[in-house]
C-alpha cells in the first residue's frame, strides 16, 4: 500500500500547529518490534537459561552416553585415510559429541527460534498485538521486525553454544565462525517465520506445544542432528527441510579444515544445495507469514 | 466553513455466523465532539467499535474517519485516530516511557521530536515519577493513563475508546473525563467512547444508543430524556400484570411490567401518587417518583430493561477477551 496522504486538517490552525502527521517508516516499526524482543527476552532470564539449558545438557548426556556405542558410518569405503591411524578409521576420526554437536546448534535454533515465536501468542492474549494491528503500518514491517527480533535471539543463543566447540578441538577461523554465523542467521529466519505461521492462528501456548512435540520435534530428530540416516530414514531426511540446515551447519564447521570430508557422514547433502534449501524456505515461509498476517479475520481478536 | 464529520458510519451491518451483531446502524459524529456509544453486553457496541479501530473488515456499509474510507483509505484513517483499547495493550515487560517510545515508531515518530512528545505526555498524565517503571508494577488506574498516552501520542484528531471506565475507581474515572474534556477543548479532538454505564452516557454531548444490533435512539442526553416526558413512576407489587390491566383499565395510561415492577411514564407524577395508592389499595408494595433517566429512554425504545436486556443466547459464539 502507497504511503498515506497527509490527514485533512479539520481545523486546519490547530492540526498545522500540533499535528506531526508524517509518512509511514517500515525501517523504524522493524526496528522497534525486533528491539522490544531482544529487550524482552533478556528481561525474562528463564527462558534464557531454559532455551539453551536443554539442548546443552542433552549434548553432554548422549555425548557421555551414546559416544562408546557410536560408530560413524563410512564416507566413502576406499577413503583411505591414510592421515589417521588405527583400522577402524571412521570411529576414531569424530566421536559423537563431535557428531552430536551441529545438531544440538541446530536445536538450540530451533528451540528459541520456537520459544520467541510463542510470544505472539502471548501479544495476542495480553492485548499488546492490537494497538499494533491498528497502527498505520505494513503487515511485512511487522511479521519482518518480529522475525529478526526472533532470529538474532537465537543467533546469540546459538553462538554461546558454538564456543563449547572448543572443547572439542574444532578448528576455529575467522571465516568458519562468520560463515557458521550466518548461516545460523539464515536458520533461525527461516526456523521464527515457522514459528511464526503456527503461532498466528493460535489461542493457547499449550497448542503450541503439542505442535511441539508431534511435528518440531521429530522433525529435528530426522534431520541428522541425532544419527546419520540409514535405509527408509534417509529418505524421509531427504524430504525434512530441517536437513538442509543441520546438514549445512555441519559443513561449515569443517570449512577450512584439510580432509574436512573425512568428518562428514556419507549421503550428506552438498553445502550448495543446503544453502539453496535453506534461502528458499526463508524466502518462502516469510511471504507466507506476510500474507497470512494481512488477513484481517475475527481470529485477530481472541 | 462546513467540515467533514469527524467520524460517519453508514448502514453498516456485521454478522458473525448466523447472529447479526449490527443490524444497519447509521450516524455520524461531529468534529469535535465527545460521542458515547451506550448499550447493554452484547448490544454490538464492541463489534462497531473494532470496526471503527479497523481490527475487523467491514462486511456491509462504510466508515469514514475524517473522510477517509477505513476500507480503501485504511492508512490514513488508522494514521488519523488514536484507539484506547479495554483490554490492556500495553508491554507490561517494558518500562512506561518504552511502551511509548514504542508506540511513537509505529506512528513513524522518532528521535528528538519522539522524546519531547513523550515527555509532554508523561507531564500532562501525571506520569513523570513513573516513567521509568514496567508497566506490570503499575495500578490499573496508572496504567489506564498510560493507555491514554498511548493513544494520544501521534496527536489524532480523533480518539475512540473502548469502554474506558471498566476496572478504573470513581476517583480515575473523573480523571479520565477531565482529560477527555480538557483534549477536546484545547485541541478540538473528536471523542468516540463506548460505554455500558448509564452515568457515563450522561457525560456525552451525544450519544446513541444500540441494543440487540440497531440502533435504538440517537441525541443529545437532555434530548432524549424529554422525549420520555413527565416522570417516571415505578410501582412494586405482587400482581404486576394485574396491576398493568388495572391501571389501563381505569386511567386508560400505557403501563409496562418487569418482573415484579410496573412502570409508566406521565406528566406531573406527583399528583399521581395518591391516585394510584388509594385506586389499588393493598396491591403496591411500594412507589417511587423520578426524573427519567436514559434508562426510562432504553425502556422507552425497546420494550425491556437495561440490564436484562443481554442474554442473547448465541452470544458466546462472540469470542470475547476478559480482562487482566
């Protein structure tokens, strides 16, 4: 929609003098809304503590747990890595901690990704979302401000986590840590603009959660995060968008790394084509939250 | 100079399914005054109300605010009308001055002009020692006015608001009306209120009222309490019906019954006490002479009382938010 005209002053003495009736600033309202998410989130440290608490402690818990039954499959059976010694090279070159890890980066994404989008349930029921559906503004200003809002929660979260790597030996160059940041950036839209389209139409956060548990979840769980997929499972990893960014961040924690491939498991989707996955869906998922958020209905009131 | 009406609503009508929340109610409102929208629950006073603010699409007629279209103009009228919403709108996790430093960006206000604008707010809504609290540490009445702020913040030369009085002590709410008064005589803003209180109807220039979807009365308060005309007696007793045939069979007076209260409306009803005590003697438990009030005017119109007019069965089908 075109920028409104200036109002027609009514008393035209006193709205001259007082009225300051400028055009609408999409930038601004994205600023201001990502701005409110940032202030309140780290106004509420729970879910601080709680959206990056949890996959934490199940990175350390499986990593202890399943890391002496763990034993990666062959990339390429002639691989040869003469570079590694020992027979059974696969098992020793990456223990499942160091497997395990890019997963749990990617549901730490997800979870506050997920977290931060429940808050427009919140915004709905609390009252906070009307003034602003009221406001002179362009729905892709606020769907855009709410989800960078969202994202760059997630980023941090995600990028605490990422210093755990250390512990791991993984090789740190500045180009990795920018490449996986970004690319974090970009899973995390894409992850809030899912949120985001569920959330909407919602009226309990406990909704929310069961979507949570029986379609969030497990598609995390396919997505390689967890197991390398084998037989029928790869399949359905292959249709599972989720892949294509725990698969995506994987790669890219190997970038500048000699024998970088040695680490990753075999059928993994190229970096290229996660990029392009993952750009897509950002893409297409924002413009569907645009649109969905444009539909005035009676569902806007609750 | 002829001006546009500040706000005209023409044969709007609005369903929700099956039940007809506004049945082609039709007025406008003139620049500068202070409107009330009165009605009972479930009267569709909500329904116009989120018409008007532009929450919901109109289904059939039009709004215009200050002329424009809220259907085809819907920037501009969004732009040009400040919403004073019942349900709290407020971020009760940033501090007062966020909230509206907030609101200020969505009008596309910023930077020093923002501040000042804020400040002067804050100073006219005696807010200044708290602006710097989170608004889930403030009273309700605190956080009414912060509301109001809110609302008033891009300077709009109209303001609706949605039952404002709800939650707020007698002591607010003769703030709220001082300020109401007082931004309508110093910067001639139009003010549209909904309301479901009869005394706060009475504080309106004008009002119309709506029950059951149409609208039953439109005018000034004086206005329409005249068009009642004489006094109003009320009569208790335990055979109302008896008494309503009684009284039209010897008077030949239009009396009406509810519950176990019979009311009838005539000209100098002090005389007619005595009549009517001594024409059924032992059948009125007791009798009271008033003024008509707005009340007399609601019974007048629609046949039933204020209060008991809301059980619209189908009315829960109305999503509606309670409050806090």
């Amino acid at each position: 929609m075109s920028l409104a005209p200036p109002v027609k002053p009514i008393a035209p003495e006193i709205a001259s003098a007082t009225a300051p009736m400028v055009g609408e600033r999409p930038w601004l309202v994205v600023w201001t809304l990502c701005k409110r998410e940032l202030v309140r989130f780290f106004r509420q440290r729970n879910r601080v503590v709680g959206a990056i608490g949890q996959p934490i402690i199940f990175w350390l818990l499986f990593g202890a747990g399943l890391g002496p039954s763990f034993r990666m499959p062959q990339t390429v059976p002639a691989a040869g890595d003469n570079t590694v010694p020992g027979a059974d090279a696969a098992a020793s070159v990456i223990s499942y901690s160091e497997y395990f890890f890019p997963g749990t980066l990617s549901l730490i994404l997800l979870f506050t990704a997920i977290f931060t989008t429940i808050s427009i349930i919140e915004d709905r029921r609390e009252g906070f979302l009307q003034s602003v559906l009221v406001a002179p503004i362009s729905r892709w200003s606020m769907v855009l401000g709410k989800l960078l809002g969202g994202s760059l929660i997630a980023l941090v979260q995600g990028m605490i986590f990422f210093l755990l790597g250390l512990t791991l030996g993984l090789h740190y160059s500045p180009t990795m840590v920018l490449a996986v940041a970004g690319f974090s950036f970009l899973c995390s839209f894409t992850l809030t603009a899912l949120g985001f389209l569920i959330a909407w139409r919602m009226d309990s956060t406990q909704g929310f959660h069961a979507v949570m548990s029986v379609f969030l979840m497990p598609m995390w769980l396919l997505s390689g995060a967890f197991f390398p997929g084998e037989g029928w499972l790869r399949w359905v990893m292959m249709v599972n968008p989720m892949t294509y960014m725990t698969a995506g961040l994987r790669h890219l924690l190997y970038l500048n790394v000699e024998n970088g491939a040695a680490m990753l498991p075999p059928h993994l989707p190229s970096l290229p084509l996660c990029l392009i996955v993952t750009s897509l869906l950002a893409a297409g998922l924002f413009a569907l939250a645009v649109r969905m958020s444009a539909a005035r209905t009676t569902g806007d009131l609750l | 100079m002829t001006t546009p009406a500040a706000v005209e609503i023409a044969q709007v009508t609005h369903r929700y399914g099956t039940r007809t929340a506004l049945d082609g109610v039709e007025f406008t409102v003139a620049s500068g005054e202070i409107f009330a929208l009165l009605g009972p629950n479930g009267g569709g006073k909500t329904t116009l109300f989120r018409l008007l603010s532009t929450l919901i699409p109109l289904q059939a007629g039009a709004i215009r605010l200050l002329g424009f279209d809220v259907a085809r103009d819907t920037h501009a009228a969004r732009r040009s009308m400040g919403v004073v919403f019942q349900a709290p709108s407020l971020d009760k996790k940033l501090t007062v001055t966020e909230n509206l430093i907030h609101q200020g960006h969505l009008y596309g206000l910023s930077g020093h002009a923002l501040r000042e604008r804020v400040d002067e707010m804050l100073a006219r809504l005696r807010l200044s020692d708290r602006r710097d609290d989170r608004v889930e540490t403030l009273s309700g009445g605190l956080r009414r006015r912060v509301e109001l702020a809110k609302g008033m913040l891009h300077e709009p030369r109209v303001l609706v608001l949605d039952e404002p009085s709800t939650g707020l002590d007698p002591g607010a709410r003769s703030d709220l009306w001082e300020y109401l008064r007082l931004i309508r005589k110093e910067q001639g803003v139009t003010i549209l209120l909904t309301t479901h209180l009869l005394e706060e109807a009475e504080k309106a220039d004008r009002l119309a009222i709506l029950d059951r979807g149409k609208l039953v009365a439109l005018d000034t308060p004086d206005n329409l309490r005249a068009t009642v005309g004489g006094d109003t007696l009320s009569l208790e007793s335990d055979e109302p019906e008896a008494l309503v045939a009684g009284i039209r069979e010897r008077f030949g007076w239009e009396a009406r019954r509810f519950d176990d209260v019979v009311r009838l409306e005539q000209p100098e009803g002090h005389r007619l006490v005595a009549q009517l005590v001594e024409a059924f003697p032992g059948r009125i438990k007791a009798i009271t002479l008033g003024k008509p009030t707005l009340e007399d005017v609601f019974i007048a119109r629609t046949g039933h009382r204020f209060l008991s007019a809301e059980p619209a069965p189908v009315a829960t089908t109305k999503k509606r938010r309670h409050a806090g």
